[in-house]
C-alpha cells in the first residue's frame, strides 16, 4: 500500500478513534508522553526505515515529523480543547451542559486518609 493511503488512514480513522472523548479527558504529563510515543511508532511503521549507504536504520522523531507535515497527537488534543470551549461559549446558558461546565461544586472534602469500606 502507497505511503498516502497509509497516512491518509491514519488520519481518518486511528487518530480519531484514539483521542475520542479527549476534549474531556484530565490527561497527566506521562499520558500525553505515552501518546507521543504511540504515534511516534504507528509513523515509524508507515514511513519504514531508511537506507543510507547499504546500512538500514531507522527514522528520527525529527524526520518523521517532517515526512508527516501535520499537528501530533498532543497538539491535536489542545486544539480539540480549544474548540470545545469555543463550542461551549455559544451554546444556551439553559442547556445541561453548561449548568456542568459552569457548576461550582459545593461543600468541603474529608480531610485525611480516605476511610476503608
């Protein structure tokens, strides 16, 4: 299969599926790493390895990034974000999901060690 298709697939289909729900999400530093990493290999074996002077190795991040030419998952997840949030600035102050997004949760947490059942 050509390159483009590879790509093309990549960009339809596992990048959506895997960031589903992410404007959501509270993602940690380590997630968003393991992420990085994830689509780092998926590219790794779009772009395969490269011959230079009859040796065989692979890729750098750096080169693969310029082979793909578009936004990696983490800044796509930050740009999805961006517009939930202009999303939620339109819509009716009425509506469910902005009574959650407005919300202040009210009363105080326990402190000390959560208690065992």
């Amino acid at each position: 299969m050509k390159i483009a298709v590879k790509i093309k697939i990549h960009k339809t289909m596992t990048k959506p599926a895997v960031v589903c729900g992410s404007e959501t999400w509270a993602v940690a530093e380590m997630d968003m790493k393991r992420l990085g990493t994830g689509e780092g290999k998926i590219l790794t074996r779009i772009y395969g390895l490269l011959v230079q002077q009859g040796i065989w190795r692979i890729r750098t991040n750096e080169e693969l990034w310029e082979l793909y030419k578009d936004l990696d998952i983490v800044a796509y997840i930050k740009r999805k974000r961006m517009e939930w949030i202009r999303h939620l600035k339109r819509i009716d102050h009425g509506r469910v999901v902005m009574k959650i997004f407005e919300s202040k949760p009210d009363g105080r947490k326990r402190t000390g060690r959560p208690r065992m059942r």
